[in-house]
C-alpha cells in the first residue's frame, strides 16, 4: 500500500508539527493532512475524512475524550486509527479496543514504534486487498 492517505489531528501546534515530521519520515510517499484541532472537533469531521490513516492526539487521561472516534469508526470502518497519548489507564485502552482503534502509541511521538505501527497497516492492509 503506497500513496498513504494520512490525516493527523491534534490540538496542540508544537506536537502537530512533530508528528507531522514523524509521519512524513514514516510514510514518505503519504498524502498528508494535518488538523490543530481538539478531538471534540474530530466528530465534526467524521464524514470529510478521506484517510487510510487518522492519527490522533490525545491527552489519555479520559476515555471520554475518545467518544469521538465513534462515529468516525462507524463511517470509515477501513480506516485504521492511531492514537497518541501521554497516559494510558487500562479504561482509556479498552475504550480504544471498543472503539476501533488499531493502535495506542505514547505520546511525544517516538519514530520506530510509529514506523513499526505504520508498517502492520500496510501489511494488514495488502493481506485484505490480496484475500
């Protein structure tokens, strides 16, 4: 899977510019869109989102805060989710789980656990197209 789609959403402009860094180092024949917003604007976005990949940083310390990737979920069920975050209680994962979220990743960014993450979504992703 070449030519990713990737958006990234994040409400902070310092860590949005690191991860947009980190995923242009990742996938560097992406297609990128990067958003400084909050998550509750995510919702919003839902039926825009034209990604393979959503990136999103989050703080971790609700599992609230992941509400809503719901919808997002729902709309784009082919769409792998990626979530940054600095905590990671074990209802914050879960919800994520329930949520669709392939991946939880700490946040700040590190480069080879997103490398590594961006390389099961390709993989998983030419296992489906080739099943």
């Amino acid at each position: 899977m070449s030519d990713l789609r990737i958006t990234a959403l994040s409400p902070d402009r310092q860590h949005l510019q690191k991860i947009e860094r980190a995923l242009q180092r990742s996938a560097p024949d992406g297609r990128f869109v990067f958003i400084e917003e909050s998550m509750q604007r995510a919702e919003g976005l839902a039926k825009s989102l034209a990604a393979d990949i959503l990136v999103v940083d989050c703080s971790g310390e609700d599992a609230a805060e992941l509400a809503p990737l719901e919808e997002i979920s729902l709309l784009h069920p082919h769409m792998a989710m990626l979530v940054l975050c600095k905590r990671q209680s074990p209802e914050f994962l879960i919800r994520a789980m329930q949520l669709g979220v392939r991946e939880v990743l700490n946040s700040p960014i590190d480069q080879f656990s997103l490398n590594a993450a961006i390389e099961r979504v390709k993989v998983k992703a030419s296992n489906a197209a080739t099943a």
